[in-house]
C-alpha cells in the first residue's frame, strides 16, 4: 500500500492568506502597461539604431528615427507612472507584478536611453578632431553611457530592497519623496533632450562632452541620496478644486502646441529639484550650525 500523501499546508485563513495569494498572482490590467513600456523600449532601441544608419547614409539633419525613439521613451514614463497607480487603484498589486515592472524598467529607462544617448549624441562626432581624440571621445561616451545603465539598475535594485523592508500596512500612507532620481526621470531628461534638438544628431565635440557631462551627472543622481518629490500622494480618486482642472488643461495645451520645450523644461525642472533640495538643505544645516555657535566673550583686558 503506498503511503498517504501529506496534506499541503493551507494558507493562514482570513485576510493574510488572501493577500498571500493575490500577492503571488499575476494580474492581466497593470501586467498591459508593464508589457506596453516593454514594447516602447524595445521600440526606442531600434529606432536609435535605425537612426544611426541613417546618419551614416548622410543625414545629418533631421532623423526621423531619432524622433520616434525618444517619443517612445517619453511616452514609456508617462505610462510607467499609471501601472502602479492603476493596479493600487484596482487592487490588483502582486509581487509578480513588481518584479516584472523593474525588469521592463531596466530595458526601457536604461538600454534604450543609454543606447539612444550614444548614436545620437557620440558615435558621429567629428568638428575636425584628430582620429585618435575622436576615438578617446567616442570610449568616454560608451563608458558613461554604460555607467548610466549600471547606476539605473542599482537604483531600481535600491528601491525595491527599501521596500522590503518597509512593513506593509495598507492604512500607511506612501512617502513623499525618491531617494535617488527615479531612473524613468533620468530617461525623460535624455529623451526630452533629443527630442529638443530637431533631432539633429551632434556632430561637434564640444556639444557631445556637455552631453557626457550630463549623462554622468544623471548617473550621479540616481545612486545618490538626494530626495525627489514622488507624488503619490495624488490620488486620482481625490476631489480636486477647478483650478486644478484649469492648470492641468493648460499644460495640456502647451505640450500639443510646444512640445519640444515644454517636455524638455519639464524634465530640467524635476531633475533639478533634487538638486536645489539638497543645496538648500545644506545652506539652511550651515545656517542653524552658525547660528548655535556661542560669541565670543569679550577681552577682559579693555
């Protein structure tokens, strides 16, 4: 006679066992964003590709191809801000659903910027530098650019360590700010760039060490412990004041009309507040350090 087979140990009965399960499970709504920012940076690196050919073909002017590649980056941020909120909004948050957000992330706000930064703004550099300059330029480019790709991936590493540690209680509201630069920011800022130049890929070698400049500095940014404001304390289910509605019809305006600097003043201004939180921070800690300090007592001399 064969053995009994043990019964499997159930989960624990009541609310517990039930968010064990959905946790476990994977949901088909918030899973379609995550596989539509998968085809967008899928999209954006085959585009910068595309783009790349076309300059070696001679068209240094405007590409097509760069174009659509930081489009499809633009709107990969834009959806990768509505899966979280849609799947909190649905209850339909699950741990299958985290891991595969942060692998699309590292494929679609890391390669694909990182790939796009390089053919757009390295690979066709010339302003009449000697071979061997041109190839020095050209290995910084392709270092930083893979350091902008390492330091997008420690980030999304980083967070999602942070948030295992962090209990979870539902009634617990989520914090206000990014330690670090969220890597989705860091690739709007690239593609907000290209997009802003025409685009029209650099061929002068002042312009692609400025962008080298710029790409270690996002890569500084995102391992960083620098605070940026998260807002997720917006909820789309909060009544909002008509002005609101106003503000928000305003920049949808400006972006259909403006785009080009709209999204790339946008993308400075987040980038930038981190920095600005931090100097300030700074100043005020020197501020309140001076001003505990005791005077000096006087010459009992005069």
């Amino acid at each position: 006679m064969s053995k009994p087979q043990p019964h499997a140990t159930p989960l624990p009965a009541g609310p517990h066992g039930h968010l064990r399960r959905r946790r476990r499970a994977a949901y088909l709504l918030p899973a379609l964003f995550t596989a539509g920012n998968i085809f967008l940076g899928y999209l954006a690196i085959l585009k910068a590709i595309e783009g790349g050919f076309l300059v070696k073909e001679g068209q240094l002017g405007y590409n097509p191809a760069f174009e659509l590649a930081a489009i499809a980056i633009g709107l990969a941020v834009f959806f990768d801000g509505l899966d979280g909120r849609i799947a909190r909004l649905t209850g339909t948050v699950s741990e299958f659903g985290r891991e595969l957000d942060s692998l699309a992330d590292v494929i679609t706000f890391g390669i694909a910027p990182a790939v796009l930064a390089v053919m757009w703004g390295v690979a066709f550099v010339d302003g009449g530098l000697a071979p061997q300059t041109r190839e020095h330029l050209h290995r910084l480019g392709y270092f930083v650019a893979f350091a902008f790709l390492v330091c997008g991936a420690a980030r999304l590493a980083r967070f999602n360590i942070q948030t295992d540690a962090v209990p979870r209680n539902p009634g617990r509201p989520d914090r206000k700010y990014f330690v670090g630069l969220p890597i989705p920011a860091a690739a709007g800022m690239v593609a907000a760039v290209v997009y802003a130049s025409g685009p029209q890929p650099l061929v002068w070698w002042g312009h692609s060490v400025a962008w080298i400049a710029l790409l270690g500095l996002l890569s500084f940014l995102m391992v960083s412990t620098w605070r940026y404001r998260s807002f997720k304390e917006l909820s789309l289910l909060r009544p909002r004041s008509p002005r609101s509605v106003v503000l928000i019809g305003i920049l949808i305006y400006l972006i259909w009309n403006y785009s080009r600097p709209v999204l790339l003043a946008m993308a400075v201004t987040y980038v930038g507040s981190g920095i600005i939180v931090r100097i300030g921070g700074l100043l005020k800690r020197q501020a309140v350090s001076l001003a505990a300090q005791p005077e000096h007592p006087a010459d009992p001399a005069h």
